[in-house]
C-alpha cells in the first residue's frame, strides 16, 4: 500500500504541539492499525511504543469496541444529557464506578483530560462554597505536571513552553516543586528511594496562604508527559494526609495512569492513595472516541446535592458530555479489557519489562531510566547548543525502524499497549538498542 497525500492537505491542518514545518518536510504518516502495529502511508509495520498518545491499551481496532460504536452510531446517534438523558451515559457511568476505587460513587463525563481537569478544578471550588467555605479558592500543582491545555490544567501545569506564549493565566495558583532527582535516584527501578519530604512543599504554601485559601492540590500519580516522573516512595500518600488534614481536595490526574497502565485499574489503587477526584480519559475508550470521566467521592457530589438553593446543582457540562457513541465505545472497552484481564496485565509483564528497559543501562549519553507498571523511560544528557535534540533524532530513528516511542525534551518514553506478548517486547527493545547503540 503506498498513500499519497497532497502537499495541500499537509498545509491545510495546522498540527497541535508539532513543529509544522519541519514535520511539514518529512511527514510521518499512518493509514491504518491493528493490535500492536501501526501502518505507514509507504506499507510499514510500526510497532506501536506508546499506545498512541497513551490511550490505547487494549491495542488498536479491537473488534468488541468497533462493533459497539457501530451499532451505537446506527442506533442513537446523538441525544444531549442537559436536562434530558439516554440509558447509554447511566450503563457507562454504572460499569465505571464499579471498576472504581472504593468510595467512588459517581462520574461527570467530558471528552476530554483537559476537560476533566477543567471540570475537577471547577468542582473543588465549588465544593468548598456549597460547604460554605467560599474563600477556598487557590489551587496548587507541581512543576513539571501536566494537566492538559485549556486554562485551567495549564495554569496548575508546570511545564514551561506549555505557558510562557499564553499571559498570566489563572490567577491564585502554585506549585510544589517536582520530584525528579537524577543525582539521588538515577537508574531506579520502580518507585526511587529519595524525596518523600517533598510532599512538605504543600505545608509551605499552606503556611504562605493559609489552608482557608486553598480548595485543592492536583498531581499525576506518575508525571508521564513531563517524560516519566515516579513518585518518591512514601510520597503521595504523605501529600493525602497533608491535605487531607487541611481539608484541601486531593486531585489525582490519571489521564494515563488510570484503566490499567500500572496494573491495577488506577493508579490510585497502586499507591495506596484515596483521592477525592480521579480524573481520566484516553484509556476510558481505548482511544477510540474523544472521551473523559471525572470520578467523584460520594462527599463531594454530596454537598452538591445538598447545597445552598442557589447553586443549582453544578453548572457545568459540555454539549457531548455522556455522549452515546463514547459511551458505547467505554462498555466495549471496558468489556475487553475485563476479558482479558487487561487492568491486571502490567503487573504480570512488569519484572520482564523492567529488566529489558534497565538493560539499555551504558548505551550512549543515557543517564537514566525508569520504569513501572508498563512504562518505561530513558533520559539522555542533553546536548547544551541544542536540547532535546538527542532524543528527537533517536525518536525519528526509532520510527524509521518501525518502532513509535514518545520523545519529550530529553526524555523517551515507552507504554505499549497493555496486550503486548514478550515476544513483542522483546522485538521493541532490540529495535531501540539498535538505535540507541549508534551514536549521533
Ligand atoms: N492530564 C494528564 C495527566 C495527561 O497526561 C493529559 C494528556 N496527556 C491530559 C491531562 C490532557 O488530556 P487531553 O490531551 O485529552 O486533553
């Protein structure tokens, strides 16, 4: 199969987080996909490195899921959730909360991580407003998170390109310093050893704004966009007590880590963390339709319920949130991976996956690499005329020998599809040594 595409089209779609021009030159394209592999526009067989953009666990076109949006599409294609409703959007929202943590009893639907995080940052100040503590309104991240790009996320976000173009953002937000430690925690396997105490960093604000300032503290249980960044052993569940005791929502982000990356059926479960808002996306339909779910403790939507007359309830939602197809595309999701065993799968591939990505341990300029559940990562020392460089060329490498990794500054990261055999993972990383072995 070779597809051609008109240098028209190229102009014409102006890619999000891309260097048109210089992607514009030498495209990479993708006409197809099934289970593990990617087809290129020339008839390659990519193997797929990262699930997508971190979404597609259950590998790609699996037939439960397709069959279900069909027949959904055929059935009820459309019908808004805003005061009228559809059974779709109640047997979606069911079959999640019973995968939830404990605790967990509803789900407000986006199509989006970022709608979710825009929608969990709304619901915390909120919470606290119903509850009468109206000037509860700051809100803390952490540098490095990454929690999507509408204002919000990008204001608690904590990556620099991601804001220095877009003016003061939101107002009333900080940050906890990050946890990546290369100097203490190099070549860690799992959860690194060193840094628990930096959870501390949320009593620092608290003492700077007072805890009746603050409504809530977002982090990703593992920093994956930010290029894999592992939690400290101790320290989220340190971060929950810190919070907890100041009555200021704990958020956990998992966008990526929810719906089996570490696992476990959220990340939240892996670290033994009781959250107040979960919020995903990407897994939650297996990449197949834009789709979010925001998960909420029964004492948040509680006091909603129970609120001052005026609040009416949440005021907030989106036209498509609930919408059929995406909510028949999350029941075939989540019907194969419960088949398979998917949610469960990291856990048993783990051990091998560690060993494989620790063995890339000496290859040029590495200075570190990470892993858990069914993530690893290797960060290169940067090249100090042009960083990120060394890992955007290993990038294109890896692609043209028909494997896709994710390259974020100086950082590779690798979360294939959870259906992966150790075969495949065995072929992925002799691809990538490969590359890596070469030194450009
Ligand atoms: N939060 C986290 C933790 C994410 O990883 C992402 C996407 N990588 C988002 C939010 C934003 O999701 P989306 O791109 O679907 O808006």
């Amino acid at each position: 199969m070779n597809v051609q595409i008109k240098p028209n089209d190229l102009a014409a779609f102006w890619m999000p987080f891309t260097a048109n021009k210089q992607f514009k030159a030498n495209p990479r394209l993708f006409v197809g996909a099934k289970d593990m592999h990617y087809i290129t526009n020339d008839g390659r067989r990519v193997l797929d490195g990262t699930s997508g953009l971190w979404c597609v666990n259950a590998g790609h076109c699996r037939p439960k899921i397709a069959e279900a949006i069909k027949a959904q599409v055929d059935t009820l294609d459309f019908a808004g959730t805003f005061q009228m409703g559809h059974t779709r959007a109640f047997e979606a929202a069911t079959r999640l909360v019973d995968l939830a943590p404990e605790g967990f009893n509803q789900v407000f639907f986006t199509n989006s991580g970022s709608e979710s995080v825009e929608t969990a940052l709304k619901m915390a100040i909120a919470y606290h407003r119903a509850k009468g503590n109206a000037s509860k309104v700051r809100l803390i991240g952490r540098e490095r998170g990454y929690h999507g790009v509408n204002f919000g996320g990008m204001s608690v976000g904590g990556i620099g390109p991601n804001r220095k173009m877009f003016g003061a953002l939101v107002a009333g937000v900080d940050h906890m310093r990050n946890t990546h430690d290369i100097a203490r925690n190099a070549f860690s396997r799992g959860e690194p050893e060193h840094g628990a105490e930096l959870a501390d960093d949320l009593e620092r604000l608290v003492a700077l704004h007072d805890a009746s300032t603050i409504a809530a503290v977002i982090v990703e249980p593992v920093a994956c966009s930010a290029g894999v960044l592992i939690p400290p052993k101790g320290y989220l569940k340190r971060l929950e007590a810190i919070a907890r005791k100041h009555d200021i929502l704990l958020i956990a982000d998992e966008v990526i880590t929810g719906f089996g990356r570490l696992g476990t059926s959220f990340g939240s479960d892996y670290f033994g963390i009781s959250p107040d808002i979960i919020t995903t996306a990407k897994g939650v339909t297996n990449g197949t339709v834009p789709m979010g779910a925001v998960f909420v403790k029964s004492h948040v939507h509680d006091a909603f319920m129970n609120g001052p007359d005026w609040m009416i309830d949440f005021f907030h939602g989106y036209t498509y949130s609930g919408h059929p197809v995406a909510c028949a595309a999350a029941i075939g999701t989540l019907d194969t991976y419960a088949e398979e065993g998917l949610l469960t799968r990291a856990a048993e591939l783990a051990p091998y996956w560690e060993e494989r990505v620790h063995a890339l341990k000496g290859l040029p300029h590495i200075i570190d690499i990470r892993n858990i559940g069914l993530i690893g990562a290797v960060e290169f020392n940067p090249d100090p005329a042009q960083p990120g460089k060394r890992a955007y060329e290993r990038f294109v490498k890896a692609f043209e020998a028909g494997l896709l990794v994710r390259q974020t500054g100086d950082i590779i990261a690798l979360s294939p599809p959870l259906v992966i055999s150790k075969s495949e993972i065995d072929q992925l990383f002799d691809i990538f040594t490969k590359v890596l072995k070469a030194d450009y």
